[in-house]
C-alpha cells in the first residue's frame, strides 16, 4: 500500500494543487519549498463569515498555482490575480469559520473586487489568511457535530475539523459499483490519496500508521456532508444528490456519528511537541501500526 497523490488546498474549498512531497505539520500539509504556504491558510468570506462550495458550488473553480512569494488565482473569464504573502496584510479581520471565532489577516479591495466580480456579488466578500505568529488556531476537540479523539495539541485553521485527511481509491472504487454516475475520489478533497489497499474501507480501522517517516494517528472518520456531490472539475452540484444519498444508504453509524454518512479518515500529528514532523512523498509506503478491527460492530 502506497501513497499515489498528494493535495494541497491553500483556499478553503477552492482548487486543490498535486504535489510531490509534503511537510505534515501541525497545521496541515505545507510546500517543503516555502512552508509559508499551507493548506486552508486562506479563506474568502461574506461579511466575515467562510464561503464555501456547499453554496456556491463555483469556488471550485479557483484554481491556484504555487508562485514565489504567494499564490497565482485563475477562474473562467477571469484575470490571473496574485495573492501575496510577503509581505503578509496589515489589517485584522474577526471571522467565523462554522460558528467557531478565528481571526484573519483581510487582503485589500482590489482582492476582494476580483471575488465579487467572479462572483457577480455585491456582497462584502474577502480574502483572509491567518497568521500563526499571531493568532491562535480553532481546536479540534469538543466538536458535537463531529465526535473525535483529537487531543490538546490538535489544531486546524481553516479547515472544517481536523488539517489532514486521507482517502482510498479501494473505496471510491468501491462506491462507484453503487453509482449510475461514476465519480472521481476529488469530490472528497483528500489531501491524501492512498492506493493498493487490501480492501475498500480499510482505512476505517487504521488508529496510526507510518507513511514514509512520519507517523500519524486517527482522529475520527469523515463524515459527510452535500459537498461531494460538486463535480470540481465543472463547479456543478448533482442534481440528484450523489453520492450523499448512496452513502448514507450503507455507511452510517447512526449510534456514535450520527444522520452523516462515513467516508475517508481525519488524520494528527503523534508528537505534541513538534509543529513540523517529516515529509512525505508520493510513492512513500503506508504501515498500519494500529487498528480497530471492530470498529463497526462496536458502533452499529
């Protein structure tokens, strides 16, 4: 079993770049080559509050490149926009990832005009990014709509939960047979994709592992919501609802998780005392140190 892709989302449900090698860090998976840039770093908001695909299916669209000092943005009928962090903004902005309070750096309004107008919105939309040096991350713990075993040291920024999450081509494959219309394993937004598993589902059972040098440990499943039915390759919602429906037809755990169907793992560091615990690579073998082998039945 092996990693076969590796996906970095800078923006919050925008565009995801494949790379070669990551840096698993306390904060999601980062660019060896500048850690400055990492996953769900940045956030555009409405009125201080995140957007996100489950409204407005088009985000997925934004598609961005890894340039020097920053990101470059491309979306249909667009201009290339620029996103620097170097020097990063000045001005503080009070935002609301969920219902949960995080601060953000605010881009000016040039950057905000280009979202608007990709939008066709005259809404106050922004563009944040956060600031580890000055702000203090969303904790994964205590979390009612997505019971976990994060532990103090666990953090995310902007992501929904937890910053890495792990999916398996098995599974999609395995999904797929269930499906009239065949989907691809991007719909789930992994930031990794492992392959040559034994089964589909595998990775439920998985509580560590050691991919390449670095050891990480569960958090929860992944329990979904409507945002896999946007096909990221048009930014169009299914109009039937898939595959949440043919999810929550055979992976529910109604008892411990929930109305959401399970699919893919959340996934954190091991050492609490490290912000950055290795790189991985494509290609990088996967050990499965633990794993809760009953973990279905213990939760029917």
């Amino acid at each position: 079993m092996n990693v076969k892709e590796l996906r970095i989302y800078p923006i919050k449900s925008c565009g995801g770049v494949k790379v070669q090698e990551a840096l698993i860090t306390r904060y999601g998976l980062a660019l060896p080559s500048d850690s400055r840039i990492y996953d769900r770093r940045w956030m555009i908001v409405k009125n201080g509050r995140h957007l996100s695909q489950r409204v407005l299916p088009r985000m997925a669209l934004i598609q961005p490149s890894f340039v020097k000092d920053g990101l470059l943005l491309q979306a249909p009928n667009m201009p290339d926009l620029f996103i620097p962090i170097n020097p990063l903004p000045k001005e503080i902005m009070n935002c609301y990832c969920w219902d949960e309070p995080i601060f953000g750096l605010r881009y000016d309004d040039n950057i905000s005009h280009w979202f608007r107008t990709y939008f066709q919105s005259d809404d106050k939309i922004d563009l944040v990014i956060f600031d580890e040096k000055q702000f203090q991350a969303r904790s994964s713990q205590n979390k009612p709509d997505f019971p976990n075993v994060a532990q103090d040291h666990d953090v995310s920024v902007y992501h929904d939960v937890c910053p890495i999450h792990l999916c398996s081509l098995e599974s999609v494959a395995n999904l797929n047979t269930r499906l009239e219309k065949k989907i691809k394993i991007y719909n789930f937004r992994p930031n990794i994709i492992v392959t040559n598993g034994d089964e589909p589902y595998a990775e439920d059972c998985w509580r560590e592992i050691q991919i390449g040098e670095v050891k990480l440990r569960w958090i929860s499943p992944c329990l979904r919501c409507l945002l896999p039915t946007v096909d990221q390759e048009t930014g169009i919602k299914d109009p039937n609802q898939e595959p949440w429906k043919t999810l929550r037809s055979y992976r529910l755990q109604p008892n411990s998780y929930g109305v959401k169907a399970l699919f893919g793992i959340y996934l954190g560091q091991i050492d609490d005392s490290k912000i950055v615990s290795g790189t991985i690579h494509v290609g990088d073998l996967i050990h499965v140190i633990k794993q809760d082998l009953d973990f279905w039945e213990k939760n029917d």
